[in-house]
C-alpha cells in the first residue's frame, strides 16, 4: 500500500511558506526532496499537507504539481492521488540515452577555444563546487553542479539544444537520488568536472566529448542497481 509522506520545509522554504510560495518555489523544494530522498518512488503528494506547507492556494499548488508531471518527477493518473513517479529502469535507460545524445552533441559542436572569461566562469562555479564538497553541503552541490553544466552547455552554439540538455536533467532528478549524497559518486563528479575543464582549456574535443558521456553513467547504473535491489527483490520466491 502506497502511505502518504509528510515532509517538513526546509530552511529555504520556511520563508517563503510565511507569505506563501510561489509555483516555481514549491516546484524546487519538491525537486529537491525527490533528489534527496525526502520522498520516494510511489509516495503521494497529497494537495492539503502541500497548502498547509507552503501557506500556498489551492490552484498554486495544482499547477506546481502540473510542472512536475511535465518534467517526469510525478504521475497524476485521473482520479487517483498524485505519487512521485516510480521510474522503470527501462525508462532510465531511455532518459539517459537521450542525455547522452544531446549532451555528446553539444560537446561536438562547442567552438573551441572557449571565450577567456566564459572558462574563467566555469572554473570559478568549481571551485564553489569543491568547497560545497568539502563542506558536506548537498544541497549547494546539487544546486552548483546545475549551474556548472549550465554554464557549460549554454555555449554550445545552439540554445534550443542546450533547453533540452537542461529539461532532461530534470527528468533524471529521481535517478541520481540514488547517488547524489554517497562520497565516491560526489568525488567522481568533481573529478570529472576538473577533467572537462583541462580538456577545454586543452582544446580536445575528443576528450571533452569522451567525458560528458561517461560522467553521466555512475548516476545511471546506481539507481538501476538499487532499484533492482529494493523492488525487484520482493517479487522474488522465498
């Protein structure tokens, strides 16, 4: 049986709720306790317990939960609850291969070198990624490495394909909760992000493309692992 979840606000909503969050307010926070597992595949939202969290209306929260669905986050089946989606591995390996596709692409098409200052970003957004590492901040490390690839990609020459390298980083959200806080996947990120930069600075495309295709596996086969091990484990014969 599918239970309710009761999440309390973070700190980053409790302001927020005391005027009411906005729908892209509440949208974070609920992407956020989906990649950190506050919430779980199959557990249901349930609209009053998300009003009274976010001091929100009614037709806020509807079109919160609406943007999530877009996303691929939650499913709202008609007339039934709102539960946080349960992605299938077969669905994962299909978001990934998108992933991989587009984000190959951009790396591809990327003019090399980049502009001094745009490189200078980049590695200035590491270096806060380290030091949120260092600090044991997950919540500033999902949010800096966002902000890492965005920096990266919105320069790949084509801003409709960087829309979309940004739209399936979403979808992925509940995949890498299987990794996000574990320290060999954290270490493993910023080694990889430390390795597009030198291959940038470098000039190797090849390299560069290389490596946005492997960095986005460990998250991948980690969540596929888990999820074999904690569904598909209770449909085994005793």
């Amino acid at each position: 049986m599918q239970r309710a979840i009761h999440v309390l606000p973070s700190e980053d909503t409790a302001s927020a709720a005391d005027r009411g969050a906005t729908v892209s307010q509440i949208v974070q926070a609920l992407e956020e306790d989906i990649l950190f597992g506050l919430l779980h595949p199959r557990e249901r939202l349930i609209e009053n317990d998300l009003i009274e969290r976010f001091q929100a209306k009614r037709h806020v929260v509807r079109e919160a939960l609406a943007q999530l669905d877009r996303i691929g986050l939650v499913e709202r089946p008609p007339g039934r609850s709102v539960t946080v989606k349960d992605v299938q591995p077969a669905e994962v390996e299909q978001i990934y291969a998108m992933r991989e596709l587009l984000e190959t692409a951009a790396a591809a098409w990327m003019p090399l070198p980049l502009e001094r200052a745009t490189l200078e970003r980049i590695i200035e957004i590491q270096h806060r990624h380290d030091a949120a590492a260092a600090a044991k901040d997950i919540r500033a490390m999902f949010r800096i490495n966002i902000e890492f690839h965005q920096a990266l990609f919105a320069h790949c020459g084509n801003h409709y394909l960087s829309e979309q390298i940004e739209l399936m980083g979403k979808k992925a959200h509940a995949v890498r909760s299987f990794s996000i806080t574990k320290a060999e996947h954290i270490e493993s990120a910023r080694r990889d992000h430390w390795q597009i930069i030198r291959a940038l600075q470098k000039k190797d495309r090849a390299k560069l493309v290389s490596l946005c295709r492997e960095h986005i596996r460990v998250s991948k086969d980690a969540y596929i692992e888990a999820y074999q091990s904690r569904f598909l484990a209770q449909h085994q014969p005793a």
